[in-house]
C-alpha cells in the first residue's frame, strides 16, 4: 500500500498533464499564433469550402494543374488512408503504373516535353502533397493555355507569382501549391470574361 499510493498519484498527475494540460496548452497556443494553420488551413471562397492548402486533391480538367497522384487506396486523397504506396522500386506493379501514368500525362499534354516530371508520376510519402515543383507546373503550362485560351506566357507568370521559396536555400526546393494555383487560373479566367 506503501507503494500503491505514490504510484497512483503519480498516474493521476501524469494523466492530467500529458492528457489535459499539456493538448490545452498547445492547442491554446496554436489558435493564439497561427489560427489558420491549426484549423486545417482551409479555403472558403464566396461561403463555400475549395479544400485545405495542405492537402492534395484530385484535379482532372485539361484546364486545371494536376498535383502528383496520390497512393491512398480506394480513393485518391483520401485523408483517413494517408500513407505511400509502399511498392518497392523493383517491383513490377509500381513500373506499370509509372508507365500508364507516363502515357496518360504524354497524351494529355501533348505539346510539352517527352520528359515527365518525376513527380507528376510517383505519389509522395504520405500520398496527400498538395505541392509541385515549379518545373512540374510548367511542363504542364501548354496544356492549361490552350484548355483556357489564354497566353502561354500569363500562366507561366501566373506559377512564378505563386512560387514559395524555402526559408532557407538549404531546407528544401521551391513549390507551388497546386491547389491556390488553379484557384488563381480561375480568377484570371474570370478576369478575362469580364
């Protein structure tokens, strides 16, 4: 009995702590500094919600970029399955399906280079990276020209525009997040309709 109660205050404390305190406290903290951010980051436009700045999704218009496929199973982008396709470089099954994502990335933008981005054909570790490269943006441009009618050289500005260079040149590669740039194509769109 000796024993039991200073174990069990101990339980009781380390509970309330790491189970209560500690969450309160950051949760607190994230809301106070980067309320955004902690809330999904999520776009609602115009009363209606267009996705999350940190989660991929599926984009199949010729108009609209498309992200890197994702590797969830039974649905793309699926959140709740969040994770890589786990198949091996050697393994058969990941050859073909580069090789069919090559194919139908080669036929749908036909007036880009034969040399896909390697992105544009492998899903991230997570299945979910709702960034490109810039370079992947751009193999993708004349596609989106000619499926919008709009110049070549608008929607090449338009990835420079919505290009994030990393803090420092050392922590990472410059993105663009696929997401705020076709939500950006289609203000420009709309721009041009008026």
């Amino acid at each position: 009995m000796a024993v039991l109660r200073p174990a069990l205050f101990t339980f009781i404390v380390l509970t309330l702590i790491t189970g209560a305190v500690y969450p309160l406290l950051v949760t607190g903290i994230a809301q106070t500094l980067f309320p955004q951010q902690a809330n999904g980051s999520l776009l609602v436009i115009d009363g209606q919600l267009r996705g999350s700045q940190l989660i991929g999704q599926p984009f199949s218009a010729a108009g609209d970029f498309q992200g890197r496929p994702s590797a969830t199973a039974d649905a793309p982008y699926n959140t709740l399955a969040s994770g890589g396709s786990n198949l091996a470089a050697s393994n058969p099954a990941l050859d073909n399906a580069v090789a069919a994502r090559i194919a139908a990335l080669r036929a749908a933008n036909s007036q880009a280079s034969q040399t896909v981005p390697v992105e544009l054909v492998t899903a991230s570790g997570s299945g979910l990276d709702p960034d490109l490269s810039p370079t992947a943006a751009l193999w993708q441009a004349p596609r989106i020209a000619d499926a919008r009618g709009i110049p070549l050289a608008e929607v090449k500005q338009l990835i420079r525009d919505h290009t994030h260079q990393p803090l420092l040149k050392f922590t990472g590669e410059p993105t663009v997040n696929v997401l705020m740039l076709n939500l950006a194509l289609d203000n420009l769109s709309t721009e041009d309709n008026k």
